[in-house]
C-alpha cells in the first residue's frame, strides 16, 4: 500500500470509518478467460476488499457523514452548508467535479484528495 493509501485510512479512521473488516488495496489483475475483463489493470485501481469472513447482516464499514464529500446529491459539499453556484438540474457529476475543486485548498481534505 502506498502512502497516499495510508494516509487516506489514517484520515477515514480519524473522521470515525469503521474499517476493521476491510482494506484498501489494489485491485488484482483481471482473469484471463477469453478475454473476458481483459481491462488495463492500472485503470482498475484500489478496491476494497474483506479481512474477514462476512456473516449475513454483519456491518461490513461505516462511514460517517463527517468524513463524506458531499450530502444526498451532493447538494452541498464536504458536509458544509455551501450551495453550490452551479444551476439547478446540475449534474450528480458536475456538483461532485465542484465539490472536489473546491476541497483543493482545504488541509484537512488534502488525504482524501491525495489518495
């Protein structure tokens, strides 16, 4: 795992994630069945995967709304009360593109734009 990956557990752990039954890891190459799933690995990235065996209705993560980036359609960003200067009928796309862009001088956001 990289640093940035560190860095951003370390920042989800710190904002309450529950993780305990999963990692961050890069996700394995793609099986080569007829070329099915035949995907450039580098643009298949991190995944999360379980640690432990998962029991029907097991809480498998949490994350709480402090450590996400936006409410329900990202109606305003990074949990604060911000409205968002594009227009009504934006995109879930567009407002999340804001949103990031507007975290990008924000040092307690810097992990999770980093990872």
């Amino acid at each position: 795992m990289g640093k940035a990956s560190e860095d951003f557990i370390a920042w989800c752990e710190s904002r309450g994630c529950h993780l305990a039954a999963v990692e961050l890891r890069d996700a394995p190459p793609p099986l080569a069945i007829s070329g099915v799933g035949a995907a450039d690995v580098k643009a298949r990235g991190r995944g999360v995967f379980a640690k432990v065996l998962i029991a029907k209705g097991q809480r498998v993560l949490a994350v709480p709304h402090s450590a996400c980036v936006g409410t329900v359609g990202l109606r305003c960003g990074a949990g604060g009360t911000e409205t968002s200067p594009l227009p009504h009928g934006a995109t879930t796309a567009e407002r999340l593109a804001w949103t990031l862009l507007s975290l990008r001088g924000n040092r307690a956001w810097a992990p999770y734009l980093a990872a």
